[in-house]
C-alpha cells in the first residue's frame, strides 16, 4: 500500500480543542474576577491529582459544579464563552456526584467534547504548576497566588513566577521508500513502540532539536524536517511539537542502548500485520504520536478507535 504523503497541519489532536476564550486581559482585574465568580452561571472543574469527574452516560462529559459547590482554595480563571458564562478550575476534594468517576486525561482527554477537553487539560496543567511552585525559586519564601491563578508572586522579592511548559519535538522519520522508524524505550513493554522524540535543549531551535533527538536515540542524519501541529501535554508539563522528517541513510540504523531497546523501519503493511496479530502495540489517538503515524499510514491503524 503506498500513500502520498500530506505535510499539512494535522486538523485533530486530542488535548489541543479548547474552544473557550481565556479572557487573559481580565486576569489582573480583582472586580472582574470576583464578579465572575460570583456569577449564577459561573461552573468549576475540581482537580484532584490530574483528576476530575466524568460522567460516561449517554456520552462522556466533564462534571462542572456551580461556584458555591466548589472546594476551598485559590481558583484559576479558565476563561469565558460565546455566552459570556466564565469558567474556573480549582484543586480539591472532588465532589459527591452520583453516576460519575474520576478520571484523568489519559482515560478521556481523547473521549471529552471539546470544551471539556480544554478545560480539563488546563486546569489539570495548573493544578501540577501550582502543587510544584509554592515557594520562590530565588529566595524561598511561600508564594502567593495572583492573575486569577496564572502568576505565583514572591512578598520578599516582588518576583513574577509564570505556569512552566516545557518543549518537547516528536517526530516521524521516514526513508525515501517511505518507510515509518518505530522504536521502544527500556521502559517500555515488549510490544510497544511508537515514534522518537526529545526535549529542546537551551539554545537550540526546534528544527535543531529534531536532527540531534534523531542523531542521539538512533544515529540517523535527517533532513527535509516539516512542522506538522502541537498539543499540550500536562504529564506533566510539556508542550508537543509535531514534525515529519526524512532519514538521509536508512542503513546508518544504530539505536543508542541507553534509550532505545530496538527500533525498526516498517512499510504500511508491515506494520497493519503487527499490529493486527498483537506482535505490537502503537501508541493511542490521545497522543500526538499516533496522529503523526496516521498521517503517514493514511488513516486509524488497525483496531483503533475512531474519535
């Protein structure tokens, strides 16, 4: 099976569909903030440990609570609607809602509306930057929380401190007969592989961090490297760039032990016969990964569901 390959944005990711707006100029506005909290529409997503309520019947949906029904704490502004109904999230004790769970993005980032997803995978990335940066990096002392939850302030020193992200490329390497590299980390169960990827090191470009990853994990050279889309990633705090790039020398294959086990080049079919005997496991449409395999295979691998 051969496809032509398309470099155009990827249309869906699975935590990258928030529709709200973020309403970032009323972040500094005490009044408006309070307001809105006050607000009879006003509805918070609770977090407890990356996790929120859902309810999966008739189909699944992030539980919102009004403002008076939410934990104690410092809320963080989320943003507001076409409707102009504000929403927040908040960390604590999920509340007693019969007929839903607790569940984390891993389980439904890619299941949610996207509304929910949006704001579940927000509130999840603030929930991890606040429980993690409650003292100044500078001088130690408790920080305190300001901009509707989005800046953490230093009372000794006066420092700003701002929700982290952390850069991160993925990439699909590709040879000139169009094969797909896939390889497994030493973490990794015995069937799973997916495609490589690296954080960005200080001074260096993203297209620069595609070509060392690819040098580092498996010594390919590549070239011809195309940026393709980025969704957040709060597991914990990264942000995915997404990129197409093709290996110079296929044959020049050699995996770094320390983190790769194996890797392998597969063709379309290859690849559909692994998968369908259960020889191995690609990774599932939540992740950016699996997008940038699809692309390339042409559509859902075989057993995937479809979102």
């Amino acid at each position: 099976m051969t496809q032509p390959m398309d470099d155009t944005p990827l249309e869906w990711l699975a935590l990258a569909r928030g529709t709200l707006d973020r309403a970032a100029q009323h972040r500094r506005d005490p009044a408006w903030t309070a307001a809105a909290w006050k607000d009879p529409r006003a509805r918070v997503v609770v977090v407890r440990d990356g996790q929120a309520l859902v309810t999966f019947e008739p189909e699944p949906r992030l539980v919102l609570v009004p403002a008076a029904r939410a934990p104690e704490g410092d809320p963080w502004l989320l943003g507001v609607d076409e409707t102009g109904t504000p929403y927040f999230g908040i960390a604590g004790d999920l509340p007693a809602v019969d007929g839903a769970e607790a569940a984390g993005l891993r389980r439904v980032g890619a299941l949610l509306p996207d509304r929910d997803s949006g704001l579940l995978t927000e509130a999840v990335s603030l929930e991890h930057w606040h429980g993690t940066h409650a003292f100044c990096p500078r001088c130690g002392a408790p920080t305190e929380v300001t901009a509707a939850g989005h800046v953490r302030v230093c009372p000794r020193d006066g420092s700003e401190h701002h929700p982290r992200m952390d850069p991160a490329v993925i990439m699909l390497v590709r040879d000139d007969a169009d094969r797909v590299l896939l390889a497994r980390g030493p973490q990794w169960p015995a069937d799973r592989r997916s495609i490589l990827a690296g954080f960005v090191e200080p001074g260096e470009s993203l297209e620069q961090a595609v070509a060392r990853e690819v040098h580092e994990e498996v010594g390919l050279r590549v070239r011809d490297v195309r940026y393709l889309g980025s969704q957040p990633w709060p597991l914990p705090q990264s942000l995915m760039l997404g990129f197409f790039a093709r290996a110079d020398d296929p044959s020049a294959l050699r995996p770094d032990a320390e983190e790769i086990v194996d890797a392998a080049w597969y063709t379309r079919d290859g690849l559909a016969a692994e998968i369908g005997d259960g020889r191995l496991v690609a990774p599932g449409p939540l992740s950016i990964a699996a997008q940038l395999i699809m692309r390339w295979y042409g559509g859902p691998l075989p057993g995937m569901p479809a979102f």
